[in-house]
C-alpha cells in the first residue's frame, strides 16, 4: 500500500518527539540523532518514490495523445505517427512464352493460377473474340496456341436440348459456342473419332478441323488473320490437326482438365461468378464485374 501526505505528517511529528527526547538523556543523544537522521533519510526517498507512482498514474489516466491520432491527422498536427509497411502481394500467373494473347485472355490466365481454380489439372482457354485456343499446363505454362473454328452465331449460352438434336435441324441462328468452365477429357464422338469432350450434355467437343465440305474452306478459314472468318461451325471448336494431335491429347491424356470459354456477348464476370482482376483485387476475394466497362463488342 502507498503511504499518503497525511501518515507523512505524523511519522515526522513522532520522530521529532523522539529527538527532544534523546536529546535530554546525553548517554542516548548520539544513538536517537543517527536514528533520526536516517529515518528522515528514508522519509525522503518514500516522498520521491510517491511522485512517481503519481506521475504513472496520470499516465494510466491519460494516454500519450499521439498514440490515438491517425497518420493523415499526424501529419497535419507536424506529429510523426510510424505505421506499418504494406506487405507486397505476390500473385500467380500464367506463363505464355511470349505468345500474343488478348487483355481477356491474359487476365483469365492469370485467375486461374492465382485463384487455383484449375485444380491441379491441365487447362485450356478458348478466346472466341479472337478465336484462338491456349493450352496450359497445370502449372500455368503454356504448352500451345493455334487458331481455331467456333460456331457461326455469336452467343453465350446453349439452346435448350440442342445435344439432342440433328446437325440439320439446328438453324444458323444456334449456332452457338457456350461460354463457361467446363471439365473436360478426352473421349469418342458418334463417329468413332477421338475428340475433347468440353460440354458432353450439348454435343461440344474440341477436335481436328473437319474437311469434308469444301464449301465451308475450313482449312482457308483457319488461316484467315481475320477472326470472324473462323466463325462457321455448329458449336464444336475445331483446331488444325497437327495440335490437335501434339498439343491436346498429350495435355490431356489420363487425366482430365477444365476448358474456361470467354464470353463474347457479356462479361467475364458474368460467367465466371468467382472470377477477379488478379492486379486490382488479389487477397480481397472480391467478385465485382471488374471488366464491365470492356464488355467485348464485334464490329
């Protein structure tokens, strides 16, 4: 406990008393003057001591007030406040080898690496705005690209039960390549030819360019510069043969992957719900349609 002013007081008062006391018998006189004096020693190392304990609990009472003022606050008081340095994000991305790709394209790939969403497995990104194919390892490095033929009409999504239907009874205006992500692997078609199966519900498949009407130039349109020379198919992704055959299937072979198609008449996030901007938004799990603004239009 403390000693206060007031038992301060009273110690001096009774030492006091017993100095006039030593100092009448002269035997004690010498004895009672140390005792005194190293009393009063004491007394005065206890005031100070009382100070300080005052002083810590003003303290306590009122904390330093630079302590609850932010920086921008500080700043305009001229107190210096230290903060924190942000830590630097580290965000995966995908490795294309310096192959030209598209803004989407680019910003996909690199969601996929940074978010995971792939899984572990091999992938590959159909951009139908510049009708091209990348194929990924699962790792992210890019394995191939090649130009490829998607379907005649633009389109985001499937017509109900068109797997189901005859290559003649589909109209043009079906025609349709569906955006989204789908878990893809490797398989037959009716004809017994080996294709990537994309979305097996709807008959969408990824396989060699088909050659067998010439009227379509298939072949011709493949080499177009011209991305909307590529657009002819009922809804399957055609490639040339050669990376069908070097790229895809080793890619895929036992195992099997996911196929993200970008959309072409909405937004990335509008397909993809999970999907964010890699450079803006790493860490913050954000889901906002970050690309509204871009929403790909044809000329």
């Amino acid at each position: 406990m403390p000693i206060r002013h007031g038992q301060l007081e009273k110690i001096g008062l009774c030492l006091l008393a017993v100095f006039w006391r030593a100092k009448r018998s002269r035997s004690a006189c010498s004895l009672a003057a140390s005792i005194a004096k190293g009393i009063c020693l004491g007394l005065m190392a206890v005031s100070f001591n009382l100070h300080q304990v005052a002083a810590a609990e003003n303290n306590a009472q009122f904390p330093n007030p630079v302590s609850l003022l932010s920086a921008s606050q500080a700043a305009g008081t001229r107190l210096t406040v230290k903060t924190q340095p942000a830590v630097a994000p580290h965000p995966e991305r995908a490795n294309f080898g310096g192959e030209h790709k598209s803004d989407q394209t680019r910003h996909m790939a690199d969601w996929v690496m940074d978010s995971g969403d792939n899984r572990g497995m091999p992938f590959a990104i159909i951009d139908k705005m510049d009708a091209k194919v990348f194929v990924f390892d699962a790792q992210g490095r890019l394995r191939g690209a090649a130009p490829a033929l998607l379907g005649l009409t633009r389109g985001d999504y499937d017509v109900p039960g068109i797997g189901d239907r005859k290559l003649s009874d589909i109209r043009p205006e079906e025609r349709t390549t569906p955006a989204g992500r789908f878990v893809a692997s490797l398989g037959y078609n009716f004809k017994g030819k080996d294709v990537l199966w994309v979305d097996r519900k709807n008959a969408v498949s990824l396989h060699r360019v088909i050659t067998n009407n010439p009227k379509e130039r298939r072949l011709e349109r493949l080499a177009s510069p011209t991305p909307l020379e590529r657009r002819i198919s009922y809804g399957c992704i055609n490639v040339p043969a050669k990376f069908f055959d070097n790229v895809v299937k080793p890619a895929f072979t036992g195992r099997s992957g996911i196929v993200y198609v970008l959309p072409e008449t909405l937004s990335i996030s509008e397909i993809f719900k999970s999907y964010y901007d890699v450079e803006l938004s790493r860490g913050r799990g954000t889901t906002a349609n970050l690309y509204e603004h871009t929403r790909p239009r044809f000329q």
